[in-house]
C-alpha cells in the first residue's frame, strides 16, 4: 500500500489484458452458416471475444462491423465459390480505413489452386473442409494478438 499524507491508499487495481478479438463473417449469398457458428463458439470457448455478423454480409458490411467492434482478426466463412472476389475486397476495405493490421483469415470451399493466389493478395491464412477446429483455435491464438 502507499501512502499519501499519512493515509494508507490502495494501488489502483491493474487493467486486465484485453482479450483477441475476432469477426466471424459469411459474406454473399451463402446460406450456409452451421460451420462459421462451429467455429465461433469454438473461438468463443477458447476465450476469444467473438462477432458473428449472420448470413448474406456484404464486404462493406463486415469491414463497418469489425471497425465498430475493433477487432484484431476477422475469419470469413465462404462456400459460394465467390472467394476470389470477396477476399481481395475486404482486405481493399480494410486498407481504406486504416486498419490493415487487421488479420484477414478463412475457410470454405476453396479450390487448393486459389489458396497461394489468395495468400499472396494478403490472406493471412485459408483453411479447408476437414481442418479440425483446434487448428483454427490454435492459428488465433498464435497468430492474432490484441490491437492497442
């Protein structure tokens, strides 16, 4: 304890480290979401704060909501076939709001051609059908850490 002028004073408790937090999107037309909610209760279990945006998400959409959460990664779940174009589009949008330090990563279906493609663009990392979750909850917490 300090003391100031005689009187005990307690030091101020210290903050708590913030935890990683992590958008889960399903950009496009695809219905399909019962992966992307596997994933994010996962995350969620593991101690990730986590985001889920719902089904049929424009790029826009999801680079709003993860500049309103601040989040440190956003995982993007595609199985329309539409991942050439929606990848490069988030990461463009990311970069026009200054927040390029923002881990782009995702899964899907994902032709093993496109993956180099899209690594190279920026992707942080593409996980394919059959990835068991724990990789994905150790890729995050490896990977990702806190934004100041």
């Amino acid at each position: 304890m300090a003391t100031a002028k005689g009187k005990s004073v307690a030091a101020p408790p210290k903050k708590a480290a913030r935890k990683i937090r992590v958008l889960v999107g399903k950009p496009g037309l695809d219905g399909h979401d019962r992966g992307a909610k596997i994933i994010a209760r996962a995350l969620r279990d593991a101690g990730v704060e986590v985001i889920y945006t719902g089904l049929h998400q424009t790029p826009e959409m999801i680079v709003s909501a993860a500049a309103q959460e601040d989040v440190d990664g956003i995982g993007l779940s595609i199985l329309s076939g539409a991942h050439n174009y929606l990848f490069p589009r988030i990461l463009q949008l990311l970069r026009e709001k200054k927040m390029g330090d923002v881990v782009l990563f995702g899964g899907g279906i994902i032709p093993d051609d496109d993956i180099p493609k899209l690594l190279k663009k920026g992707v942080d990392r593409v996980f394919t059908p059959g990835t068991p979750i724990q990789q994905i909850v150790d890729y995050v917490n490896e990977r990702i850490r806190p934004r100041k």
